[in-house]
C-alpha cells in the first residue's frame, strides 16, 4: 500500500517531540485504540503506546516501526482467512485417505468450529460474525449457480453440500468479509469524495446480475469496470497505521486487494479445494483474466461492509 500522509499530516524528524508528547497522550487513553475492540489485545494496548513512544524519538525508528505495526495490523485483519486457507492446505498435505469422513465434510465441521471458536475466544465480534454470513449466503448463492454452469468444480465427494457445492465455500467468500470489516476498524478508515451509497449499492447489484448474465451470452464487464471507474475515480482511502493517516485511492486498494485474493486463490486450487476446467488434468496457475473478476467481486463485497459500517469522511486531522 501507499504510504502517502494525508494533506495534513507532519513528518517525522524535527516534529520528533511534538509526536512523543502525542504517543504519551495516546498511552494515557489506551481505549481510543483499535485493538480494544478485540479483547484479546487489550492487555497490549498500554505496552504497545511505550513502545511507540520510544521508537517515536527517531525518524528511522519511527518509519520502521510504523512499517511493522502496518503489517501487523494485516495479519490481525487476516486472520479468518490464514486460518481458512491453512484448513485447506492442512487437509490435503495430512487428510487421510479413505477416511469414513470425507475431506470437505471435514472441512465444513472445522469451518463451523472455527468459527465459533473465534467469538468464544474474543477474536472476533458478533458484528463481524453477522457480516461474514452475509457474505456466506451471497457466496454460496453464486458458487451453486456457478458450478452448475461448469465455471469450476469441486472434484471430491461429500455429503455437506448443496447441489454440487460443498458448504464449507460459503466460508471462503465468508473471509474477505471478515478482513475488510476487521481491516476497516483497525486502520481507522475515512474517506475524501466517497460516491453515494446508492450508486455504490447500484454498481454492486449489477456486477454481481453479471455474474449471472454472463452464461446467456450478456457480459457487461467493460461497461462496469468503466462504471467502477465513474463511480470511485474521484476517491480516496485514508487509513492509520500508527499516528496519521495515510491515503490511496480506492480503485488502487480495490486492486490490491484483488491482486493478493488471486495469489490465494492459486494456493487454493493447487490444494485441491476447487479446480477450474483446464485444471482437472494437472494444476496450473489460475487465468490473470480472474484478477479482473475478483477486482469486480471486492466491489460487491465493499459494498456489504460499506452498508454496515457507513463510510467517515476524512477531516484532515490525526
């Protein structure tokens, strides 16, 4: 990601004092951080504000440890989907063969735990829950369609499962869900000429009648990445890894975010969780044309969370 500041952001260096006096600040209000929401953290909160503190005092300690917390904060946004792609590849390194219990049942049981393990544990709140099964009902809608369709196939057997879909993929759309609300909490998310939820909400609707359309011979995708570019050219994305806001644009976070699902999605099919047609007779890397397809399913899945967590404006302060 970038890591521009927003317009009125300082630098480091000769604003060093300035930017102690302010991680003090934060050490005395430890509940203004993010990580309070997860309980989990919370033991870290008071910790992490004297750590800053000191690495605030120089601007090379400064950028690291910014850097650091920035990649941190993505882990902890990750971590239903690590722990959903681990299952993945944990079952076909180790998943024993002719097991009574088939792999993608097993998968649907450990997905369901997982999944009430983390709101047991505090990692995860009810609200992230409720956006996750949103997201697994939309999913798993489009994933039946889809297979019937032949756009890809779940090659093993199961009992788990609706018409050809096994329910533990309603958990892998589930995770974007999942990152992006964690993500947009943790990074403290404003932003500058954000469209109307009604244009995004309309551009949402029809991407995903695309998906649909598109095996009657209707595909609409140029017309709406060109809409997606109407719609969110003029945006930006103002999030906080440390103690100001850094910004990109929304397309290019879009992007981003489709860029790593496709890395994912080529561990996925190399595991054996799903294949594509051309992979049924020996695994190859998934068609860059589905960057694109994922590019337009982030529309649909910002969407979801947008409507849930309703879009800040950035009010150029930190």
């Amino acid at each position: 990601m970038s890591l521009r500041r927003g317009p009125n952001s300082r630098h480091h260096g000769s604003n060093a004092a300035p930017d102690v006096a302010r991680a003090q600040d934060d050490r005395v209000k430890p509940a203004t951080s993010a990580a309070a929401l997860w309980s989990p953290l919370d033991r870290y909160i008071a910790r992490e504000a004297k750590l800053g503190a000191w690495a605030a005092k120089r601007p090379a300690t400064a950028f690291v440890y910014e850097f650091l917390r920035f990649g941190i904060k993505e882990a902890w946004a990750c971590l239903f989907g690590a722990l959903m792609l681990a299952l993945l590849a944990g079952t076909f390194l180790w998943y024993p063969k002719g097991a009574s219990l088939a792999r993608y049942d097993f998968l649907v049981i450990a997905s369901v735990a997982l999944q009430i393990g983390l709101i047991a544990l505090r990692f995860e709140t009810l609200e992230e829950a409720k956006v996750i099964l949103i997201f697994h009902i939309v999913g798993t809608a489009m994933e039946v369609y889809k297979t019937a369709t032949g756009s890809w196939i779940y090659p093993e057997a199961s009992v788990l499962r609706i018409a050809g879909v096994p329910l533990f993929t309603g958990f892998m759309y589930a995770a974007i869900g999942s990152y992006m609300t964690r993500a947009w909490r943790l990074f403290d998310f404003r932003f500058s000429h954000h469209p109307p939820m009604g244009a995004v909400m309309g551009l949402a609707a029809a991407i995903y009648a695309n998906f649909f359309l598109d095996h009657f011979g209707i595909d609409g995708r140029l017309f709406l990445f060109a809409a997606s570019i109407v719609v969110f050219g003029r945006g930006w994305i103002y999030f906080k890894p440390w103690r100001v806001h850094r910004r990109m644009p929304i397309l290019v976070a879009n992007g981003l975010c489709a860029l790593f699902i496709w890395f994912a999605e080529n561990i996925g099919t190399f595991v054996r969780a799903w294949s594509y047609p051309a992979q049924m007779h020996g695994w190859s890397m998934v068609s860059v044309s589905k960057f694109g397809s994922w590019f337009l399913l982030l529309i649909i899945s910002y969407a979801i969370v947008a409507a849930t967590l309703r879009p800040q404006p950035y009010q150029g302060s930190n």
